[in-house]
C-alpha cells in the first residue's frame, strides 16, 4: 500500500481513536434506538405529509406540488433533528475526555496530535452521517412524484452534513481544550440552541422592516450564511426568500451571504472546522488552552492578581475565606453559593443581567423615540423574552439535572447521606438552592415586561403617537388595543416560576434516578421538551380558538402567555370580541394563578414521589461513577 494512503486512512477510516469509538458506540443500544427513532420519525412525518397532501384523483402538477412540500417538511425536520441529537452523539468528546488520566494515557501513546484530533472527530461523526444516509432512501422516493429536483436533495444534505460537521469540531476543541469538564456538556448544548434562536429572530426583525435582499426587501439576510435552517430555507423558498441579484452587492461578503447563501454556509463551516481542528493540534500534546495564563507551578494570572496559591495552607495566604451564614437548609445554601464559586461563572451571570436590562431599556427608549413602530415593538419584545426564557429554562434544567448525579460520582452523595439531613430536606434544599440560583436571570426577561409594562401605564411618558397598535378589526369593530399589556410583567412572573420550579423538579428526578450527568441531562431534556411542546401546541391553539377559557389553557405555557400579553389581538381575538378587552385580561390572569397552581402540583407529587423511593434508588446506585 503506498505511504501517502497509508497516512490517510490513519488519520480517518483506520484510526485507532475512530475505530475504537465506533466499535464502543455501536453495540450500545442507547444509540441503535436513537438510529431507529430518528428513521422512524422521518418516515412518520413524510406518510403524514404525503397522505394530507393528495387525494384520490390529482393531475401531474398537483402530484408534483405535494412531492415539493413532502421534500420541504422532512428536509427542515432533518436539519432540525441534527441539531438536535449532533450535540448527544458529538457531547460525549466533552464528557468522556475530559477527565485528566484519559488524557494523560492518551498522551502517552504514539499517535500524533493530528492523528488524536482527528480520530476523535471522525469517529463520532460517523453516526451523525450515517442518519443522513439512512434517510437518503426517503427523500429519493419524493423524486417519484416530481417537483423535486436531485440537486436539492444533494444542496439540503450537504447543508445537514456542514452543520454538523462545525459543531463536531467545536465539541472537539473544547474538549481538547481541557477547560471544561463533563457537565459542560449542557453548556455547549445551550450554546448551539442560543445560537440558532438569536440568529432566526434577528433575520426575522429584518425581514420583517424590509430589510431582506429582493425587491420588498422580504428576501435573504446576512443571517441567512449564519444559520442552517434560513440556508435551507433559501434553497428551498426562492419565490417568498429570494436571494440578491447576481451581481447586485458590492463587497466580496456581501456578494457572498446575500447572492450565495448556501454556498457561504458550506464554505463557511467546513473553513471553521478546519480552523478549530488547527488549534486543537496545536494544543493537545501542551496540555490544552487550561495552560495559558499559568506559571510554572500552575498558578493561574487570576490566582496571582488576588494573591491567591494554589495547595497554600488554610489562613497562610492560600485558599481562604471568612465563614458565611448558611441559612436554614444547608443544602439550599450550598447549591446556590456553590454554583457561583468560580469566577467565570459571577462575570457570565451578572453579564447576562446587565446586558439584558440595558437591552431591554434600549427597546422601551427605541420605541419611545419613534424609530420602532408597534408592531416592530412587540415583535422586538416577543423575540427577546423567548430567547431569554429558553436560555433560562435550560440553565435551570442543566443545573437541575447534575445536581445529584454529580454528587453520586464525585462521592459527596456519600459523605451526605451520614448527617441527619432527611431525604425531604435534602430534595426540598436542592429546589429551593436552584430557584435561587436562577432568580437573578429570571429578573431580566420578567424585569423587560414590568418595564414595558410600565412605560404602557403611564401612557408611554406622552410618547407621540401613544402606545397603542391598530385599528385591528375584532368581531367586525376596530379595536385600539395597547402595545402590550401593562400587567404583562405580573402575569408571567406568576406562571413562569412555577414552571421553572416544574424543570428543576423533573431534572432532580432524572438527576437521582440516573447514574451519570450526562444520561440525566439527555432524559431531562427529552421529558421536558415533550411535556413542554404538547402543552404548548395545545394552549397556543386553544388561545387564539376558544373565548373565555382559551387564554386559561393558553396560559399553561410560558410562551403562548407571554404571546397573548404582548400580542393580545392576535393570540386572544375570540375571547376579545365576546368579551371585550378587560374580559380577555380577567381570562388570562385567572390562567396564570392555574398555570401557578396546577404546576405547583405538580412539582409536590414529584417531590413525594422522589422522597418515598430516594433510598431505594440511592441504594441501587451506590459507589456508581
């Protein structure tokens, strides 16, 4: 066999990294079932799809238009399911490499950097792309009814394979990195779906003030090469997302991400992929990034600043701090204070609440300067309390779900379960240490609508104009309706902490019953997802579809109860022309207190539940790692 292909295949297919991954992986059947619901959701939705979309008798043209839509919803649900389960498979490089003695065996070996780096990453690739492949059968079958040309299918997988193929890299080189450690898998997780809302609400509100390529300025934005799913939609919808003229943009970027969306997408990923593997290389064999900043005792240049040593003894300068009140629960206190021990973590957290307010003040003096109109408004504050809410609920959720797993493997669990502290306490301490923990960001999106809220109540400050939106015409008369509801704030304070407390609950559960951080990660996030859109999709229908007790079912959700305060006529219409505006605002307030109350239930039946069999499970999983 020539050399140069022998170093080729050693750096992929016959790696020893990526055949070791690959030979572990497959005999797992974690991973075979997510394989066979991942092909059987496909085939689901593209049956439904074609089954809605045809009749008994259809001429070629209209079998050609429902081939067309069938291949549109199953390629979005393709990139969506990639981005959604590219951070399971691609997440454990963090977990499982993170520990110090894997790399230090590692190291140890004769492999080269390149050969560590890219064993690592072909390796867990390789189950991503074969789900693209196992689903190439199902869109080559949409072909069949026309309407689907074979350059799109090729265009929407290599969009899907881009994709994941940059968060493969990214997953890599933080764990190479060796700055984070096996929980930080959630962050990373947080940080993709983060990413990919910012980007869909930015190029929305542009879209939305016509800003777009295109003649009405409806078409492609620079977010647009950002952002897989508006790449796909561009493909896909060239008639309502058109791209810029050829030749149309001056500037070889804009010329780039608004006349060749995907093509940027593509090139863009594979370039940052390559740039992230590079700095892996470079790094791996010198102890990852965790080494800049450090002398050479290993002393930190934050340690330094603040003449703090590392393994310095108690009171002689070292690692030393005045005594604090522990409050009541002892386990409330520690959850809370320990989540902000590190520096990293105050300077992110009080970030995020800075930025979010002066956000949010920024919004409200916008408006009150006239550069927003109040549809702009509205549509500016629904983006920015979703995002912030979702960023929250994951936060909430990822901390929940490590809370007791980590101290199974960590052996702290242990050492606990000696003191008198009762399974009560200890459960009802690590909720209420969350909540608290989580009280300062929920400040921000809740603080955006008090602050909104409030600018409405005092009639915008005798904004020019006012603060109201329409004529929107309910039940046949024109209605005036405000910007957004001045209890806004109130309401959703009410309804969202509850659910908060509701995620926190099931991750503890999850957390306690599962033997690692990453399995109760993984479970959290599916069980709350599936609860979270089932209601959701039920109360956003039965709001807008139901007078009186719509806005109660739609209040059941976060997100369809902070839709209806801020867009009123659109979400609650029914319940405004039967029974006018202070009727549909009675509605929703009484479906925030239930929304309060029914999960508040909830989150005691959960807790009963995890304290009768807490002994029992902790018994079964002891001296688990």
């Amino acid at each position: 066999m020539p050399i140069i292909l022998r170093w080729l295949l050693r750096q992929g297919p016959s790696n020893p990294i990526a055949v070791r991954l690959v030979h572990n992986a497959s005999r797992r059947t974690k991973h075979m079932y997510i394989r066979a619901a991942y092909l059987a959701v496909m085939i689901v939705v593209m049956l439904w799809a074609l089954l809605t979309s045809t009749q008994d008798t259809l001429a070629y043209q209209q079998l050609a238009q429902a081939g067309a839509g069938t291949f549109t919803r199953i390629a979005y649900l393709q990139i969506l399911l990639i981005c959604i389960l590219a951070p399971v498979f691609l997440g454990g490089a963090i977990a499982q490499e993170a520990s110090p003695r894997t790399w230090d065996i590692l190291l140890t070996t004769p492999l080269s950097a390149g050969e560590i780096v890219l064993g690592n990453l072909f390796g867990r690739l390789l189950f991503i792309f074969g789900l693209l492949l196992c689903s190439l059968p199902l869109f080559a079958l949409t072909q069949y009814f026309g309407g689907v040309p074979g350059s799109a299918i090729l265009a929407s997988y290599l969009i899907a394979a881009c994709a994941a193929l940059l968060v493969g890299a990214l997953a890599i080189a933080l764990a190479v990195s060796r700055l984070v450690g096996k929980r930080a898998f959630f962050a990373f997780y947080i940080a993709i779906v983060s990413y990919l809302g910012v980007t869909l609400a930015i190029d929305a509100w542009l879209v939305a003030g016509g800003k777009g390529a295109g003649g009405n300025g409806t078409g492609v934005t620079f977010m647009t090469s950002l952002n897989p799913f508006l790449a796909l939609k561009s493909l896909l919808n060239p008639a309502n997302y058109p791209r810029a003229a050829a030749g149309s943009q001056e500037g070889l970027i804009a010329r780039w991400m608004l006349e060749r969306p995907v093509s940027t997408f593509c090139l863009g990923s594979a370039l940052l992929s390559i740039f992230f593997m590079g700095v892996s290389t470079l790094t791996v064999r010198s102890g990852g990034l965790q080494t800049l900043g450090t002398d050479e005792s290993g002393v930190s240049w934050f340690d330094r600043l603040f003449g703090r040593r590392t393994g310095a003894a108690e009171g002689e300068d070292g690692r030393h701090r005045a005594p604090r009140p522990v409050g009541v629960n002892p386990i409330a206190w520690r959850e809370a204070s320990s989540r902000n021990s590190q520096p990293a973590k105050i300077a992110a957290r009080w970030t995020f609440v800075g930025l979010g307010f002066l956000f949010a003040m920024g919004l409200i003096w916008w408006y009150h300067r006239g550069a927003f109109s109040g549809t702009q408004f509205q549509f500016a504050l629904l983006a920015t309390v979703w995002v912030e809410l979702s960023v929250i609920a994951l936060v909430a959720i990822m901390a929940a779900a490590t809370a007791i797993s980590r101290e199974r493997e960590d052996g702290t669990l242990d050492l606990l379960l000696t003191t008198p502290i009762t399974a009560s306490s200890y459960l009802t301490g690590k909720l209420q240490g969350l909540l608290w923990y989580i009280l300062p960001l929920l400040s921000v999106p809740l603080g955006t609508l008090l602050l909104a809220g409030v600018y409405v109540l005092f009639n915008g400050f005798s904004r020019e104009g006012g603060v109201e939106v329409g004529p929107q015409t309910i039940g046949g008369v024109p209605v005036m309706l405000p910007v957004i509801l001045p209890e806004a704030g109130l309401l959703a304070a009410v309804a969202v902490l509850p659910f908060l407390a509701f995620c926190v609950m099931v991750g503890l559960q999850w957390s306690l019953k599962s033997r690692g951080t990453l399995g109760s990660i993984v479970g959290t996030v599916g069980v709350v997802g599936a609860i979270s859109g089932v209601v959701g999709l039920c109360g956003w229908n039965a709001a807008s579809g139901f007078a009186g007790v719509g806005p109660v079912f739609g209040a059941m959700s976060p997100a369809s109860l902070i839709a209806s305060v801020i867009t009123p006529g659109d979400r609650v219409s029914e319940s405004l022309a039967k029974l006018g505006v202070s009727g549909a605002r009675v509605s929703l307030a009484i479906g925030a207190v239930a929304a309060a109350g029914v999960y508040s239930v909830v989150c005691y039946g959960i807790h009963a539940g995890m304290v009768r069999s807490f002994d029992v499970t902790v018994r079964r999983l002891a001296g688990a790692r």
